[in-house]
C-alpha cells in the first residue's frame, strides 16, 4: 500500500472520531467536528495530487477513494439530519445518487471497464463539502444554508444523470 492509499484510509479512520465530536453537542465539540471534517475532505485532494503526481494511482485507490468520499459525506448526512434540521429528503437525494453511480461503477469495473470521476463530480464533491461544512458550523440555519442545499442538490443530480449517460454511451460504442 502506498501513500495515497494510507491517506485515504486516515480519511475512513477518521470518520468515528467526527461522529463522536459531531453529537457532543457542544460548540467546542461541533468547531472540532468541523476542523476534522474539513481536514479530512482537504486530504481527498492530497491524496489525489500523491498518486497523479508520484504514478501511484492503484486499483485499490480507485475503489477506497471514492468509498471514503461516500463514508465521510454520509456520516456527515446522517448528523445533520439528527441534529441541524437538515432536510431528510435532500440527505436522501445525495444517498441514493451515492448508491446508484457506485453500483454503477461496479458494474462497468467488472466487465473490464472503467469510470473516472467526471468534472460534474468533482464540483459535485466539492460543493457538497462546502455545504456540510456550512451546515456543521454551530449557527443558525439562514438563506447561504439553503443556496448551499440547492447547489449540491444541483449538482449532484446533474452528475449522476451525466455518469449513466455516460455509460450508455460507452455501451453503445462497445
């Protein structure tokens, strides 16, 4: 396993840590259940730049990667649907695009293709990082909540709509 890879699963690792400081209901508990969110999203990134950069881009971080991304956000979801009013529905949204692209995916990896992330999906990924980070700070909810909700509702839709025409395309070609 190489670096990337390891960095990828502290990302996975850190997980527990977030829920833990996430239903402390402190402020103190939420600020640092946020400082681990965010960190551990920023090492997404880290991750990625290692294994372009280095050639070290493996079939185990091709499936950890986006799994950690799904892991994290999810958790995330799941907090702030129990603790910030966070709509069950939007959660249920991203969950089931999460859900349909990952099966997707493993779908086409198994026939011996292979589906990258798509630049609606890294835009994806990162709104929807900036909208939890927003809705994890211990404040009220207010209209930049909302905007950040409909952006990464947006977003996520259009992405998952892209990756299953995507795929029919690449049927088509086959």
């Amino acid at each position: 396993m190489n670096l990337p890879n390891w960095i990828t699963v502290a990302r996975i690792a850190a997980i527990p840590a977030f829920l833990v400081l996430a239903y402390a209901r402190s402020e103190v508990g939420a600020i640092v259940a946020l400082g681990v969110f965010l960190a551990a999203s920023l090492s997404d990134y880290l991750d990625g730049y290692l294994a372009r950069r280095d050639g070290r881009v493996t079939r185990l971080g091709k499936f950890l990667d986006p799994l950690a991304d799904k892991l994290l956000v999810g958790a995330a979801l799941v907090v702030l649907v129990d603790t910030r009013r966070f709509p069950l529905w939007a959660a249920l949204v991203i969950a089931v695009r999460e859900i349909a692209v990952q099966l997707l995916r493993t779908r086409i990896v198994r026939s011996g293709g292979n589906l990258p992330a798509s630049r609606a999906a890294k835009a994806k990924t990162t709104i929807q990082i900036m909208m939890v980070c927003w809705w994890l700070l211990p404040s009220g909810v207010s209209v930049i909540h909302w905007l950040l909700l409909a952006a990464a509702i947006g977003t996520t839709v259009f992405s998952g709509a892209e990756y299953f025409a995507r795929s029919d395309l690449e049927e088509v070609a086959r």
